[in-house]
C-alpha cells in the first residue's frame, strides 16, 4: 500500500499539480466552504479554524450559532469538509515529495515524510465526527465529545504546521544546495 502510495505521489509530483491543488483549496477557502456552512452570513468563531480549545469554549461557540447555522456547520462537517481535507493533504504530499527529492537526494526519510500530512488529513476526519455529533445533538452536551474535538483539532494543526516546516526546510535545502 505504502509503495503504491509513494508511486502515486511521485507519479503528480509536479508544480502544475500543486497549482491544480492549491487553487482547489483556495476555492474551498473562499466560496464553497463559507456558502455551504452559512460561516459567509456571520462572523462567529469556526471551531476547526481554533488551534487549541477548551469544552467549555468550544460549547459557548455553538450556542452562538442559530439552529440553522448548526444544522448547516454539522452537513459541511460530513460532507464537503470530507473532499477538503484530500485536497490540502495532497497538496501538502506534492509539496514534501517535490522539495524533499530535490533537497534530499539520498532520502531515507524524504518518503516518510510525504504522508506526514495525512496524519492531519485523518484528525481531521475524527474532528468532523465530533463536531458532527456536538453540533446535531445541541442542546444536549456532550463534554468528552468536545474535549476529543479539541484533542484532535490541536494535532491536526500540528502535523499540518509540520508539513509546512518541512516543505520550508526542503525548499531551503533545494535552493542552498542547487548552487
């Protein structure tokens, strides 16, 4: 599984591929994410947009939002907010393998690193099924629910900021070695 994964990668590894994931994102970002979760027509917090949060915190945000807009976060949560996160990830995957082959040359590691993301991509999902849950069931708490959404939200952001250092790190080592 690993080697066709690695395959694949190395297969799109180009910069049109990243430019095809990174305006997907973008997309997402600015239109499609927004109209669907209803977050274009309020200004209140998003909790998957939070590095780190408490129970409590996370709980105050969804009783800002109306029951409409819980109704329509929990749908983006298990639907488009599914897409999302293959399209960051990828994008993230071509970057790594695209520097960390460059810079890397004998990479024992450059290939791990390549999936790093998509310890991120898979938070992500176990935070969507939290929110999912928080946002459906409100009135009603569910405060271990909340507290794992908050667990998986601060790891996914980690191993995606992760991903960026690398790709710095890669893109440095490129540019300083390509001389």
């Amino acid at each position: 599984m690993k080697a066709k994964l690695l395959s694949l990668f190395k297969k799109w590894a180009s910069w049109k591929s990243v430019l095809f994931f990174f305006a997907l994102q973008m997309l997402f970002n600015i239109v499609i994410m927004p109209a669907f979760s209803g977050s274009n027509q309020h200004d209140l917090p998003t909790l998957d947009l939070q590095f780190a949060y408490t129970p409590e915190r996370a709980y105050e945000i969804v009783a800002s939002y109306t029951p409409e807009m819980r109704q329509a976060a929990a749908f983006t949560r298990l639907t488009l907010d599914i897409i999302y996160p293959i399209i960051y990830g990828m994008m993230l995957s071509l970057l790594l393998m695209l520097t960390f082959r460059r810079a890397f040359v004998s990479r024992p590691f450059a290939d791990a690193a390549v999936f790093l993301p998509w310890g991120g991509v898979l938070f992500d999902y176990l935070e969507n099924i939290c929110f999912a849950i928080i946002f459906l069931a409100y009135p009603q708490k569910y405060p271990f629910i909340a507290q794992l959404a908050a667990i998986f939200t601060s790891i996914k952001w980690s191993l995606i900021g992760l991903s960026f250092v690398l790709i710095v790190v890669g893109g440095v080592k490129w540019l300083l070695t390509k001389k």
